[in-house]
C-alpha cells in the first residue's frame, strides 16, 4: 500500500511541476538576449560556487568516481560551457542571407525533460540547465534513483540562481520522488516537448519510443588503438589519465587496448612503469564475475572505482600505486567478458599483427556495443587516422585522452556531457549536444524566380515528346546510330 501511495504522489508531483515548468517556458520564451545572458552568468556564477561541495555531494550519494575529477567536471559544465556557447545566436534572427532571401529566425523548443544518469549526475544537470535556458527552455529533471539527493540539489540551485537574475519561477525543476511511473509520466505528457536523455540504454530507448522528439546517448566501448608509429609513452600516459578520470565514469573512456605485434611488449612495459596492472587469465576471470551482473550489465558495487577497490572485491592482490587493471582478451563477445563496456579503471588487452587486423577488431568490439560513439587512435601518421575515419562511429579521437576527447575538454568538440551517436548508435543526433540543437528556425523565403502563367514550366522541354508517335525515333534510325558509333570506335582500337 505504502509503495501504492508513494507512486501516486510521484505522478501527481511530476504532473505538477510539468504544468509549471510549462507556464514559466512560456515567459522566458519572451526574454532578450541580454536577459538570457544575465541569467546564466548568474547560474555559471553559484555552479562555480557550489562545484565542490555538488562533487562531495554526488561521491557520497553514489559511491561512483573521484571527487576532484567531478570538481572539474562541475566547473567544465559551467564555466568551461559558457564560454564557449556565449556568442551563439538562438534568438531573433540568427541568419540573414541577402543573396537568397531567406531570414532565419530561432524559436525556442519547449519544456524539455532532462534524464540524469548517476554516474556524472551532478555535472549533467548543470550542463542541460545552462543549454536549456540559452535556447529559451525551461527543464524538468528525472534524476537516478541512487542519485536524487545531489541531482535535485543541482537543479534547485541552477533555478533559484536563474530566478533571482530575472527568470520565471519554476523554470528549472526535478523530480523530489522518482518512479518509473513518474518518469514514463514525464515522458509522455503534453507539457514536454523534447527528451534529452543521458543514462543507461534502456532509458534511452524508453526515451525514443515515447512519441516525441528525444536526443539520446547510446552506449560506448571504445577502442583505442596504438598504432605502430605512435609515441607509446605518451599514449599509454593519455589512456591511463583518461581511464582514471574519474575512475571511468565517462562513457567515451577507453574500454580496450589494441596494439600492434611488434610494439606489445614496449606497450605493456610502459603501462607497468605507469601504474598499469596486467592480470592474469585467473585473475582476469575473478575481476569479470565481479564486475557483471545478469549477462554484461555492471554492478553498481564496480562502477567507478579505483583499481584497488575493485582487486579488493575480486580477492586479488595488486601493487601498491596500481592505476588500471588490464586483461588479455582473445577475441570478441560471450566468453569475453572484457570485450564490454566497463565503466571503470578496467581494460581490455588485445594484439593484433597489423592495422588491417586492428581495423576489423576495433570494427567487433563498436558492434559489441559501442556502433556510433567514438574511438581512440594514438599514431604519427596522419593517413592511418583517415583509413580510421572509415568506422562507424561520430568521434574519432586522435593522440588524445578519449574522455577529456569525447566531451570537448582536450579537443576541439563541443563541450557537453550528451554526445549523440547519430542513426548508426539509435541517436537523432551525432553531435555534442548545444543549444543549438534545442531550438526551432523558421524562415521567411522572399520569390527570387519568376514563376508566373506565362513561363509556367520549370525545366526545358525534351526533345521527344513521350506519347506522340510522329515524334519517335524508327528503328532504321536508331540502326545507323549504332552503326556510327561501331565504326568510331573502330577507327580509335577501341573495338
């Protein structure tokens, strides 16, 4: 009966803070560009102020990941975001082509849901309040039941910063008492325009069949490939930073290694020197049978921790200082635990004879789930990076950390924590989520061709004239044509 009662409240509350939200989009859909932009400098302002103790905050609730990577992730989210979306136009007229005719002007979406996952739940929720409020959104929350305390903690913060710069109350929301009902609820309720959802696959695909427009993040398993010509030290240094951010919570971290035969042994004597542990096949099958459950979803208990923790919970004994936990994989799929997406300091090792192998290991392991998302390549040359941007994912990542990568942090990306996986990955889009993509543009279109009663048809017409037999061409005629180009060809040798 109680958990009956609890799931009414839950709908009722979600029902309740829809049609608020709902209400408050429809007034900040009015506001300038300055409005806005006062606004989220106050919300970029209290996120910074409230980056510590948000990562404190998501570490305890949790258990997953480190508090001074989600520190910077908080600060990323925020600071980081700003800066770069400041100077994009989504409002009024964004574009102005003179030439054509054409005036774009930007409108916003909506009241957007936002799904939080519980891996990066603080860091996520500012990020999608600060790109809902530049597009004129307002945001309701569906947080991670494990993560609610924290992520509710974020929202409330990003709205009341909002309102005291001049926002609508109740323009940024979350869910106080997640369900499943609460969040189908959500989902499908008039008062929602568009889903932005980051989380676990099977919220997403919830997500995509709810009947409206949804921006999902599909899985990733990425492979980071070293490359012959790579400079190994650096990229072991940039895997293992990568894969210890935040202890591998981020879903573009490495997830295997692939390295050629004649560099194996400089790759794992370099990753020993920087703190990697190679297990054995035994130890190898203890890490496994701790890391999943029900087939190859991670217990909760491995997600985002230390190499230690995770040896500990295995019954392992590691070196003191071990950073990451490798283990040797010879192929790909079931019986090969490892080949799967871990979210955590555990990796994959493979070895292969040339790139050609590397290419159809790496092609495996992204339709083992990772089709889409990103993939990792260290090398030195610039033509092995290109015959990789055949593969099927939105991301190649080139000499750098794949997390810090993926999000825009040590590249050139945008940055966000939504990284769409386009149709290949079951995404509406492969892109780094922007505020961009939560608006609508209509155009107003001036005539530029004549199109009037007397010149009324489009294209030339043919010279034959389909239907009218007087105009066909006979088949004495079509013979001498035949008979012309044989003798042409003839004279060239080319028959």
């Amino acid at each position: 009966m109680e958990s009956f009662d609890y799931d009414l409240q839950s709908v009722q509350e979600t029902r309740n803070i829809a049609r608020k939200g709902k209400l408050a989009q429809a007034e900040l859909a009015k506001f300038t560009s300055e409005q806005i932009d006062r606004i989220i400098r106050n919300m970029v302002k209290v996120a910074e102020e409230n980056a510590i103790s948000l990562a404190q905050d998501a570490v305890e609730e949790t258990g997953f990941g480190k508090i001074e990577d989600k520190i910077f992730k908080n600060r990323f989210a925020s600071t980081e975001l700003y800066d770069f979306i400041k100077p994009m136009q989504t409002i009024g007229v964004i574009k102005d082509d003179k030439v054509n005719k054409v005036m774009e002007i930007a409108e916003p979406v909506g009241l957007l849901m936002g799904i939080v996952p519980s891996t990066n739940p603080t860091s996520t929720t500012i990020y999608k309040s600060i790109i809902a409020i530049k597009s004129r959104n307002g945001i309701v929350f569906s947080p991670h039941p494990s993560a609610l305390k924290c992520t509710l903690r974020a929202a409330t913060l990003m709205n009341d910063a909002a309102v005291a710069a001049g926002a609508p109350a109740n323009i940024i929301s979350c869910i106080s008492k997640p369900s499943m009902d609460a969040t189908n609820e959500l989902m499908k309720c008039d008062e929602v325009a568009m889903i932005i959802a980051t989380g676990g696959s099977a919220m997403v695909k919830a997500a995509y069949s709810a009947g409206k427009p949804a921006l999902g993040v599909g899985p990733g398993n990425v492979p980071a490939y070293i490359e012959r010509t790579a400079n190994i030290q650096k990229a072991v240094k940039n895997i293992i930073a990568s894969k210890t951010f935040d202890n591998g919570t981020i879903c573009a971290s490495e997830q295997s290694v692939v390295v050629e035969e004649c560099i194996r042994d400089q790759v794992m004597e370099e990753f020993k020197r920087q703190g990697g542990y190679f297990m054995t096949p035994e130890e190898t099958n203890k890490v496994a049978k701790n890391l999943f459950v029900r087939g190859h979803a991670m217990s909760a208990k491995m997600v985002g921790r230390s190499a230690e923790v995770i040896a500990n919970g295995a019954g392992i004994s590691i070196p003191p200082g071990t950073k990451v936990l490798l283990g040797e994989q010879q192929g790909v799929g079931e019986g090969y635990p490892l080949s799967y997406e871990k979210l955590t300091t555990v990796l994959a090792f493979y070895t292969v004879k040339d790139w050609q192998e590397a290419c159809d290991l790496c092609m495996k392991l992204l339709n083992n789930g990772g089709v889409g998302h990103s993939l990792s390549i260290h090398t030195e040359n610039p033509e092995m990076a290109m015959k990789f941007s055949e593969k099927p994912v939105f991301r190649i990542l080139v000499n750098t950390s794949s997390s810090q990568g993926g999000v825009g942090a040590s590249t050139g990306l945008s940055p966000a924590f939504t990284l769409g996986c386009g149709t290949w990955g079951g995404s509406a889009t492969s892109d780094n989520v922007t505020p961009m993509h939560l608006i609508n543009i209509k155009r107003i279109a001036y005539g530029i061709k004549d199109f009037t009663e007397s010149n009324n048809t489009p294209y030339p017409a043919s010279g034959l004239q389909y239907g009218n037999p007087s105009s066909a061409i006979s088949e004495d005629q079509i013979q001498s044509l035949v008979n012309e180009v044989i003798s042409l060809l003839q004279q060239r040798g080319d028959c």
